[in-house]
C-alpha cells in the first residue's frame, strides 16, 4: 500500500503534466489590446474616494462614488473585516463578511431617471 500511493500520484502528475491530445498546434498568443482612442481621459468623478477613519479602535473605511456612500470596510483589533454594502442604492448597508454566504454580483447603474 505504502508504495502503491506513490506510484499513483505519479502518474496522476504525468497526466497533468502532458499536453492535451486534442489541442491544436497551431495556438497563437493573443493580440495586445488596443490602446484607448486619442484625447480619452479617465473620468476622475467615477473614481472611488476612500476617506479611512478611526472608530473607537476600529479602522474604517469608506468608499465613495460622486459622493455617494457605497460601501464601508470595517477591520476590528483582531484584523478579521467586514463590509456594509448597500447594494441596491437604498442607504440601507447589508453586513458582509470576507466569505460572504451570498454571490456577489458585479451591479453598475446605468440610468437613473
């Protein structure tokens, strides 16, 4: 048994190790990706501000976009953070741990009326 293990990770190694039959020959690297066009500057408004606190003996952290109070960063003493979100752009933050129970989807507003 002792040298039955060995063996085997072996030769799960080599397979891991060599290349896939069915890949063709001819791969190529990608192309770099354009350059952005003439005159493009970034638009600084969309830029998150951080403004870092100090609550108690809590660190804080606060990101904000044109103003608006998105999301909080909370790291205790014992260095384990936790984020308020708000999610949904209500004012109502929902705490978030590092491994979040929840997927966290990637949301942009694009119109607001």
């Amino acid at each position: 048994m002792r040298r039955l293990l060995p063996f085997l990770m072996l030769c799960a190694t080599s397979a891991l190790a060599a290349p896939a039959a069915n890949a063709p020959a001819d791969l190529q690297p990608l192309p770099e990706p354009p350059a952005p066009p003439p005159g493009y500057e970034p638009d600084p408004a969309l830029e998150p501000q951080v403004t870092i606190l100090k609550r108690g003996e809590d660190n804080v952290e606060e990101f904000r976009v044109r103003g608006k109070l998105y999301m909080i960063k909370v790291t205790p003493p014992h260095g384990v953070p936790y984020y308020l979100v708000d999610d949904r752009g209500t004012g109502e933050f929902i705490r978030q741990g590092e491994v979040s129970p929840r997927l966290m989807v990637p949301m942009w507003i694009l119109k607001t009326f």
